[in-house]
C-alpha cells in the first residue's frame, strides 16, 4: 500500500476568513489526492495494454 503526503496552503492577509482559508487549503490537497489516484489508474491500464 502506498502512501501519500500532501501539503497545501493559503495566503493569508488581513480580511481573510479562517474558515474560507481552511476550506481552500483543503481544496488544494484534494486535488493532489485526485491527481495521484488518477496517475495511478492510468499506470494501472498502461501496465494492461503492454
């Protein structure tokens, strides 16, 4: 099993939402997650095709 460790930030200035920047960051990590499992099912059928 593998596994994968993402780090995902926001900027923060003087009017930001503590919540809004939380949702942002998770947002971003998210995405790594999604683009990894999709790089992997793509291995996964390239390794099929051969």
């Amino acid at each position: 099993m593998a596994r994968l460790y993402a780090q995902a930030g926001a900027g923060i200035v003087a009017d930001s939402k503590p919540e809004l920047e939380q949702l942002e960051c998770e947002n971003k990590a998210r995405a790594l997650f999604s683009a990894a499992e999709e790089a992997l099912r793509y291995a996964g059928e390239a390794r099929i095709g051969q």
